[in-house]
C-alpha cells in the first residue's frame, strides 16, 4: 500500500526546485479531501504571480 503525504517547509539553501526538509518542516499524510482545496490555492498562487 503506497502512501502520500503534504510536505509544508521552505528550503533558502538549496538549488532551486530541490525538496529541503529542514526542522521547522511539516510531514503529514495527504487526505484525498484536500486535493480539491490544494487546487484552488494553486490557481489563486497564479493569478497573484503574474500582475
């Protein structure tokens, strides 16, 4: 059984793009209910990006 799981952190050291998870980092398993939510914070994430 494969599992999935929401990563929540920020990485100022590392190449752009890579995955850092450093102490302050969040690592919990993903809910199927969040996808629908997920998306509607990317859509506004690109509508804000590019004024």
């Amino acid at each position: 059984m494969s599992m999935s799981y929401l990563i929540l952190g920020r990485d100022t050291e590392g190449p752009p793009g890579a995955l850092g998870i450093g102490p302050r980092s969040i690592v919990i398993e993903w809910r199927d209910e969040w996808h629908r939510r997920l998306r509607k914070f990317q859509r506004q994430a690109v509508h804000t990006c590019h004024h």
